[in-house]
C-alpha cells in the first residue's frame, strides 16, 4: 500500500509541476495576441515579464515558510488555488497594469510548488530514493514545454487567448481540491510506538546560521540562469544568429525538451544507483552532480557547430544536464534538514536562484549580447555548474544531517 501511495503522490507532483509551467509557457506562447490587444509595447512586455520573475522569487520565502509551518497538505493546496485564482484573473486582463499585477500574482503561487514537491517527497521516500523521484516529477517542467504549444494553439484558434488561462486555472483548482483530500503526511513514532507531533518550522535566521544553506543557495544562485537563458533565450538565438523560422524551430525545441526529461529522470537515478551500490550519500550525490556538471562546458560548443542539427543536439544535452543537476541539488536539503526545514530551505535556495536569474535576464538582452555576442555567452555559462558544484562542497563539507 505504501509503495502504491508513493507513485500516486509522484504522479500527482508531476501533474502539478506541468501545470505550474504551462501557467508561465502560456504568456510568451501568446506574447503577440495579448500585445496586440492591450497595446503593450517591447517596454509593458518586459515589465510584466518582471513583474512574474520578482514575485516568484520573493514568493520562495513566503511559500517556503508557509509549507513548513501549515505542512504540505494545507501549503501545496494554498499554492495552487492561488496560482488558479491568478490564472483565472488573465481571462478578464483588459489593460497592460492589470495584466502585470496578475502575472506577479501569478508569481507568488507558482513559487510554492518546488519547496512543497520537495518536502513531499522528503515526507514519502527514502533517501535512496530521493533524487530519482524528484527527477520524475521535475521532468513535468519540460513536458509543458513539451504539449504547451500544440495545446494553446489549438485552444487558442477554437476560443481565443483567454480560454487558455482558462483552461491551466481549471487544471490548477482541480490538483489543489485533488491534493487537500488525498495527500497525509506519514506517521512518525517513537522507538516505544508513541506517535511524536509534529516539530515547528525552523526559523529563517536559524537555517541561515547553517553553512549547509549557504551551500545550497549559492549553486541555485550559479545554476538556475543558465536554465533560465536557455529557457528565454534561446529560441532568440536561432531567430536571430541561426536565421531559423518557426517551422524550422518547432521541431527542435521539443527534442531539447524531451532530452531534457530524460535528464531529469537519469540525473536522479544515478546518485541512487551509486547509493544503492554501497555509497555514503555525499559521494553519490556530489558524484552525479560533478557528472552533469561537466556536459555543459562540452554543449556550450554548439554554439561554434556550422552544423544547425548538432548545435540543437549539444544543447539538448545542456538542458539535461541541468536537470539532472537539479534532480540532484534539489535533494540535498532532505538529506541535511530535518524535515520541518526542508521547504523553508528549499526557498532560500529558490529565492537565490530568482534574483540570479532577474540579474541575469536584465543584463543578457542590454548588455552582454551587444557586446560581446551570443558566442562567449554560451562558452562562459558552461563554467557555471563547476562554480556552483565548488561553493556547495565547500559549504555543506561532508553533508552530515543536521539534528532537529
């Protein structure tokens, strides 16, 4: 019973976070009708594209807290009727300020889906594990990407841009009403039997004391805008250096995306490969990530490849490296946080992350393509796992649990 419970709730998370994405995916896959409509220039366009991103990274903190401190039944629900809510609210957008309080509304549920899938799988599986089930439902980030664009056009060609938010609100209510009456959380008990209560969430400058924190933010802080350029950029990049059309580009992003799913699900699967082979947790975790790690260097080539296909092939293997990566790192807070801090972690590490990637998508378009082009854009942020992958040993050492 336990076992089927496992893949029920893995099921559920991977629903969930497909969900989460198709709610962001939607606003750049109907970019132009909704420019059109509420007059918004390149100028509103960014703004409102900001408006989500600074949102989302303060709603790590908040949602973060929120799920420790209500558990992840009460907290994932909240999360996601809220980002059903904000979703619904686009259908009656008429002005381009509207648009932005939505998207930031938007922004704020949306961020309670990794500190809740995370604690939830922290709550259900065990340490070996871990990775492989978060690289499972992580794999729902591309499998939006993946069905987004054939869903919202046909959607969009029968009723319109609205009806799409209409649509991935209804999906977001649904897995909020779903999740409140299916998920409970494990019994703990003692070594007499006695069931143990619940501990209090572990306060923000509790958890910032801890190094392993610092370990954990500072290679979300050097890994998630390289997720996020590929995620932004990228199509630019084939549209402007590449020459490619559309028809040219509907093919090859959901390759990069499909690969990208199978990275995620590798990516956790190796570390728990190694553990079940025998060893500690830091090495197998460390060693899967070093593994990943090292692909992006050798994908940034792409960008030098005359040949388009191996271009799109190399960078696929980018993107799943990330996501192996992720899988990884992501997993690393349940194997040091006792339970009532992983969520809370988990948004620190977020909300390092988000500011990273705001930094990072502010500087891109005015400043570091201008000047130095796309080439040693690609070549520089292959480094950037390497960086992250030494802050995090050097922070979290040997990875010893942390006692509540």
């Amino acid at each position: 019973m336990t076992q089927r419970y496992r893949w029920w709730i893995l099921t559920l998370l991977t629903l969930a976070t497909t969900i989460n994405y198709l709610d962001r995916i939607a606003l750049g896959f109907l970019a132009q009708p909704i420019r059109t409509e509420l007059g918004l220039d390149d100028a509103g366009y960014s703004h409102v594209v900001a408006a989500f991103q600074s949102a989302y990274t303060i709603g790590f903190l908040i949602m973060g807290k929120l799920i420790d401190r209500y558990g992840v039944r009460i907290g994932y629900s909240f999360a996601a009727f809220w980002w059903g809510l904000a979703s619904m609210l686009h259908t009656v957008a008429r002005t381009p300020l509207q648009l932005e309080t939505f998207r930031a509304l938007l922004g704020l549920g949306e961020s309670g889906n990794f500190p809740s899938a995370i604690k939830a799988v922290a709550e259900w599986f065990p340490a070996k594990d871990r990775a492989f089930a978060t690289g499972i439902f992580n794999a729902g980030t591309n499998m939006a990407n993946v069905v987004g664009p054939q869903l919202f056009a046909w959607i969009f060609a029968s009723y319109g841009w609205r009806a799409c938010f209409f649509v991935t609100s209804t999906l977001a209510l649904i897995f909020s009403v779903t999740w409140f009456f299916t998920y409970y959380t494990p019994r703990t008990v003692d070594s007499a039997g006695v069931e143990v209560p619940p501990e209090p969430p572990m306060p923000w400058m509790e958890a910032l004391r801890h190094r392993q924190t610092w370990g954990f933010a500072a290679a979300k802080f050097f890994s998630d805008p390289v997720w996020w350029f590929y995620l932004f950029w990228m199509p630019i990049y084939f549209y402007d250096v590449r020459g490619w059309s559309p028809d040219q580009l509907k093919w090859a992003l959901p390759f990069i995306y499909i690969v990208a799913d199978l990275g995620s699900v590798a990516g956790g699967w190796l570390s728990g490969f190694f553990l079940r082979r025998g060893w500690t947790v830091p090495r197998a975790r460390k060693t899967a990530m070093l593994i990943c790690a090292l692909c992006p260097p050798l994908a940034a080539f792409g960008v030098l490849a005359p040949d388009p296909v191996v271009a799109v092939v190399l960078f696929s293997l980018a993107t799943a490296a990330h996501q192996g990566w992720s899988a990884n790192l992501f997993t690393t807070t349940s194997d040091v946080f006792p339970k009532r801090a992983v969520a809370s972690v988990t948004g620190i590490g977020g909300a390092a992350g988000g500011v990273s990637g705001v930094l990072f998508s502010a500087l891109v378009p005015g400043y570091i393509v201008p000047w130095l082009g796309y080439k040693p854009l690609f070549l520089g942020m292959g480094c950037f796992y390497l960086i992250g992958l030494f802050l995090l040993d050097r922070f979290m050492g040997d990875m010893k649990p942390i006692e509540s």
